[in-house]
C-alpha cells in the first residue's frame, strides 16, 4: 500500500502539472488520456501483484516473442512526428510507445534468465556470460532497428547493468565490458549514430552546435529559464511565462519538470525529485527482503529504470544531460508510459504481497 500510494500521489500531481502546461495548446485531450491511463494502470497493478511472478517469467518464450513483435510493429506503422525516430504506432489520435511495454517484459525475462544462469549455472563463466550479452544485445539492436530511440536503448542498457550488478557480475566482467564500449564508441558515433542523435549528445557541452539557441538548444535553453524564473516558490500555478506562451515546447512530456520548477518553484521540483526516491528506494527495500533472486532482480531492474529516468530527466530539463527523448516517470504525459510504469512497480508490489518462500523460514 505505501508503493501504491507514492505512485498515486506522484501520477495525481502529474496531471495537475499537465493541466497547467496543455491550457494554452490546441488540443485538450491531453489530460483525459492521461486520467484514463492512470485508472487502466491501478488496474494493472492490481494485476501484477496478484499473478505470482513465477507463473508469468515460466511463458518466456511466449514473452519474448511478445516483445519482439510489439516492437517490430514500429516497422509498418511507426510514427516519428517531431520526436526524430519513429517510436510511436498512433491510431483514433492515441498513441503507444511498444518500448515503454517492452522495458517491462524485459525486466522479467533478464531475471529469469540471469536467475537461471546463478542457481543452475556458473554466471560468471564465459559461457553464461555470453548469453547474457547475446540477450542484451538482441533487445539493444531490436529497438535501434526499429526504432531509432536512442533515448530507450540507453534505458534498457542502464538497467542491464544495474541487474548485471546485483546478480552478482565479477567485477573483471564490468571491466572487460567497459574496455568493449570503449573502443565501440568511434564506430558507433561515425556510423551509426545519424547527425540530429550526435547533435543532440554534443549539444549541451557544444553551443556551437546551435549557437544562435534557435534549434536543438531551443528546449533546453526555455526550459532552464523556467526553472530559473520560478525561484524557490514560483511563479504561480498557471502563470509561468515560458509555459503558458508554449515557449518551451514538449513541456507535457520531456519538459513537465521545467513546467513545475517555473510555476511551483524549487520546492515543487525537490517534492518531485523526494517522492520518486522514495519509490525507487522502496523497490530496493522490497527487493533485497523477498529472499528470493527473481524477485529481487525485478525490483532491482524497476528501481533501476526509475532511477536512472529520473537523472536524465531532470538532467535534460537543468541542461547538464543530452535531450534524449526520456519522460519523467509518472509525471510526464504519456498513457503507454504511465501504465507501463503502473505494472513495473505492481511487479515490485507483487514480491511484497507474496509470502516468503518456506526455504527461507527458518531465518
């Protein structure tokens, strides 16, 4: 109960900032979207926590299919708008982001194959270790080749790791890896990275990318002036300048951190930035005291993706971390996201709710 009421408190305080940043928009079917998203995604957490884990990571096959055909369906009917890559399947003027449902069946399917690997196996060998990259990079290249969000990729590499970490990965291994990555990167930045994902990289540490501030900087150059024009207690509720002239472009979705730093002022922003700690903390809570390794390698991959959402996020909006198309968790416009985010942390509710393994008793 105490996870379901941070997330319900963090999704209401949501919608009211996305009540203030769409007023001055076209369209006003932002904020009903997102109140039908948040009740579809109580539903899911009630489901999550009530359907053992087991039962669900037992069908990984049919989940991996299901995540490979979600995400190839970006091939016919993906949609890019203004986002750079095409991300998105829109119809009847909805839209569903398959990365942000596939983040979640890849949680599952990474520890039950990680848990496999550590129970039945050598994790460490070089064997396990390959499959696990080969795993990794499967769902890597799947989203780039489908997508092009850089943004997601970068999501899922984050909460690779961080499973990879806590599953008990020798450290050599990281060491290894990052030696990898690093002789990687210059093919990667040359020839596969397109110019608009290494102008966005470069753009917070390169004004000369943009040097007039009137194109890729654009958002990022607003969104800092929102949150330095509200001050601690801001401007007032509906009255920021840069939000409420649509100045700041994308401020329901990426930017809705700005919108609440130039209205509500700092103090609305460390609120934001408390109660999503306290989420994510809590997922490791309920992670490292379920005494059982699937278990707690859920929590840890969800509390991973919150964490490392939350830092780029608020990164973007400061102006210190490259806008990578990342929302804010539960505050950020976006039903497919919301709801995603719903059945993660249900997942988290659901190690919870489910009694301590009889193995473990006697401790």
């Amino acid at each position: 109960m105490l996870l379901l009421s941070l997330s319900c408190i963090c999704s209401i305080f949501g919608i009211v900032l996305i009540t203030s940043a769409t007023r001055a928009l076209s369209s006003h079917t932002y904020v009903p979207v997102q109140v039908f998203a948040f009740f579809l995604g109580l539903f899911l957490y009630y489901v999550f926590t009530v359907i053992d884990l087991d039962i669900i990571s037992d069908r990984w096959i049919l989940l991996l299919i299901f995540e490979t055909v979600i995400m190839l369906l970006l091939i016919p009917f993906g949609v890019s708008g203004d986002t750079g890559n095409s991300a998105w399947i829109r119809f009847f003027g909805i839209g569903i982001q398959p990365s942000e449902i596939a983040k979640v069946v890849f949680i599952i399917l990474m520890a039950k194959h990680m848990t496999y690997l550590k129970e039945y196996k050598d994790i460490n060998s070089i064997f396990c270790m390959a499959q696990l990259v080969v795993h990794f990079g499967y769902v890597f290249v799947l989203i780039m080749f489908t997508s092009e969000d850089l943004g997601s990729a970068i999501v899922f590499a984050a909460i690779f790791v961080v499973m990879m970490v806590m599953a008990g990965i020798r450290l050599y291994w990281f060491l290894i890896g990052g030696a990898v990555v690093a002789v990687a990167i210059p093919f990667i930045w040359n020839n596969v990275l397109k110019d608009y994902q290494r102008n966005r990289m470069m753009a917070p540490y390169n004004p000369a990318v943009d040097p007039e501030g009137y194109g890729i900087r654009w958002q990022t150059i607003r969104s800092r002036l929102a949150l330095a024009s509200g001050q601690f207690s801001g401007v007032g509720y509906g009255k920021g300048f840069q939000t409420q002239t649509n100045a700041l472009t994308g401020k329901q979705t990426d930017f809705i951190f700005a919108v609440a730093g130039e209205e509500l002022g700092m103090i609305a922003c460390l609120i934001i930035m408390a109660l999503l700690s306290a989420i994510i903390i809590r997922c490791m809570l309920v992670g490292l005291r379920s005494n059982n390794t699937m278990s707690m390698l859920v929590c840890t991959g969800v509390a991973a993706s919150l964490f490392f959402q939350m830092l780029v996020n608020t990164g973007m909006n400061m102006g210190i971390t490259p806008v990578i198309g990342i929302t804010l968790p539960f505050f950020s416009y976006g039903g497919s996201s919301l709801m995603a985010t719903f059945a993660a942390v249900g997942l988290v509710s659901g190690a919870k709710y489910r009694p301590t393994p009889q193995q473990f008793h006697r401790y």
